[in-house]
C-alpha cells in the first residue's frame, strides 16, 4: 500500500530482525496494534488496511461526552452515530472493537480548557488538546496496557524513523490534508509507539481504499464542527461553564474611543471582521481583547500586523538544542509567555514538523 514498503519478517539465518510496514520489528500476524476508531472513513481505512496486511488489530472508540443532540447531527465528530459505525467496521474486517468511556477525563482536560482559553480572550482548538491529553497520552497508555507495539489513527501526518533510531513528525503527501499542526504536541515518546498509515494518501485515496474494503462510511462526511457543541454554538457551552464570561463590555478603538458594546468577549477572535455589531466608514477588525477590562479593540486591516509573537507550551522534536536551531530569526526568543499552538517548521510537503 502506498506510503509503506513490502512486509519484512525475521531472517533467522543472519539472525537479523527486519523491520515490517508499520517500522516495529516482528511478523505483522505477531504484532498487536490498537486503532483509534472515531467511526469516519480514515480511521475506518487505517483499521481495515492494517488487517490486511495481517497485522494483530483491536479497535478502539472513545466515548467523550453526552451525545445528545448531536447524536444524528451530519458534521459532529464523535457523535453516537459514529461508534455505532465503528463498531459495524469492525465486525466487517474482523477485528474485535471495544468502546471506553473517557467522558469525565475529556471534560477536565478538553471541554473546561476551552472554555476558560476563551475567558482568558484567546481561541482555542480543542482538537489540540485532545490528541494531546486524551489520544496520545491517555489511549496510548491504553493500547501499551493490553499489549500493543504501536498506536495507528487515521491522520494525515507521517512520522519517519532517523539514523539514531528515533522518529521524525512529518507533514502529510496531502497539503490540503496535513494535519501536523493539530498533533504538534506529540513528544518523541509517543512517536516511538504512534504510526499514521495515511500520511503517504491523499482523501480521495483513502475513500478508494474504504470502497475496496467495502466499508460503509467510504463515503460519509468529514466532521466540520466542535464534538462537544451540539447546537454548533461554541458560547452555549461557554455561558453553561464560566457564566461570568458572559459579561458585557466596550469595544473600543485603537485610541480608546468608545464605539460600541458587546455581550462578552468569548463572541469575539483576533481578526474578525463579521458580525462586530458596530458601523464604520472603512472595515474594522478586532486587533486585541482584553479579558481584564472586558474590552474587545478593533482597528483597520494593518493594525493586524505584528513584528513579534510570544509563545508558550513549546514542544521542540527537532534536531540539536531550541536556542540554537531558531538561530538570529527568533533572537528575542524567551519560553512561557502568550500561547501559539502551533507546530515550528510546518511546510512543505514532506517536510519534518519541528
């Protein structure tokens, strides 16, 4: 299959291990590996590709939240209909698929961090946090536990094996695709166990494959939306969480002139044009929100413009020392300041995510 070379097993009379598809050392029919099942065709054609090439498959589906209301949503990830149709992938490739419950652990670690990253004036991706502490800390802690050399999901990224035998994060063949950015958190310890099977395919590649497979969800829609967000209002859930995010306030400009109000500023993202309530001869844009003053500031399209940005929570997978390899171009460099979720060195194709 495309992005993995020809199945390699033991050569007992050089008494070398080779290595098979998935870079882990044994017979595939030898090797346990534990699919993240979200009940979409990606994670479905990881699952049923892995099983044909012999390896030892479990499936495994979390529940996250109370389904409810978005149970029968189209666009939801992770709604009831999907472990439904995870559950039917695995019966139809033969693999035995369990589902556990992660409800409360997604609700500390995901949902209550979401909403208070908005109370704090930022915007949040919660897909982030979950790959970070639910999926690759918490799942992979799983599948180690009954006994799986290595964790498959369906993402389009794909790690490589280096000369001193640890793994590099890579971006996905398919650029509209590359899901790097979502999976920058991953640790070197984690990629020693993780494997993406798809980070050599592209969309159109894979729902060929689930055909072939004759997979049901071959076809089904990608998830667009907020797992947890039924109604696809992100400040429902907000208002039910921290109610005091919901305050009033001004929205000012550059100069501190009054322009308006706003319901609160979890309505609001850097960059914003739409929906800002306010009339204006030119375009505004929000450029700053300030949680502490509840002031939501706009300003013309250039004030977006910015000569510097502080990061926090950096996680450095990349060669050598982080002082050293951002070189002259991130000289005021200094760790633990604004917050950037975002992978250093995401490019091209290819390319390694630093």
């Amino acid at each position: 299959m495309t992005g993995y070379g020809t199945l390699a097993a033991r050569n007992n009379e050089i008494g070398v291990f080779m290595l098979n598809s998935l870079d882990l050392e044994g017979r595939p029919e030898d090797t346990r590996v534990v699919v993240a099942m979200s009940g979409g065709v990606d994670s479905s054609a990881t699952a049923a590709l892995l099983k044909a090439e012999g390896y030892d498959v479990v499936g495994i589906t979390l529940q996250l939240y109370d389904h409810g209301a978005a149970t029968h949503r189209k666009g939801a990830c992770c709604a009831g209909q999907d472990i439904h149709d995870a559950r039917d992938v695995a019966a139809r490739i033969g693999i035995p698929h369990y589902v556990l419950d992660y409800e409360s652990r997604f609700r500390e670690s995901v949902i209550e961090s979401f909403a208070e990253s908005y109370v704090h004036g930022e915007t949040p991706v919660p897909c982030i946090e979950c790959n970070r502490s639910i999926k690759f800390r918490d799942l992979l802690t799983t599948a180690r536990e009954l006994g799986a050399k290595a964790l498959a999901t369906g993402h389009y990224v794909a790690s490589r094996r280096l000369d001193d035998g640890s793994r590099a994060l890579v971006c996905a063949a398919d650029a509209d695709r590359d899901q790097s950015y979502f999976l920058f958190a991953t640790t070197q310890d984690q990629l020693a166990d993780v494997r993406f099977p798809l980070g050599d395919m592209t969309k159109a590649q894979t729902r060929e494959l689930a055909r072939r497979f004759g997979l049901s969800v071959a076809d089904k829609h990608d998830s667009q939306d907020i797992c947890f967000v039924p109604t696809g209002r992100y400040t429902d859930v907000i208002e039910r969480l921290k109610p005091n995010a919901m305050e009033p306030g001004d929205i000012v400009d550059l100069n501190g002139r009054v322009l308006g109000r706003h319901q609160g500023i979890v309505g609001f993202t850097i960059g914003q044009r739409r929906g800002l309530g306010i009339a204006a001869h030119a375009p505004l844009y929000v450029v700053h929100l300030d949680a502490d003053t509840r002031r939501v500031v706009v300003g013309p399209r250039e004030a977006l413009n910015v000569r510097r940005i502080l990061l926090r929570d950096i996680n450095w997978i990349g060669d050598g020392e982080l002082d050293r390899a951002v070189g002259d171009g991130l000289g005021d460099f200094r760790q633990g300041a604004f917050h950037s979720r975002a992978a250093a060195g995401v490019a091209a194709p290819g390319r390694r995510c630093l």
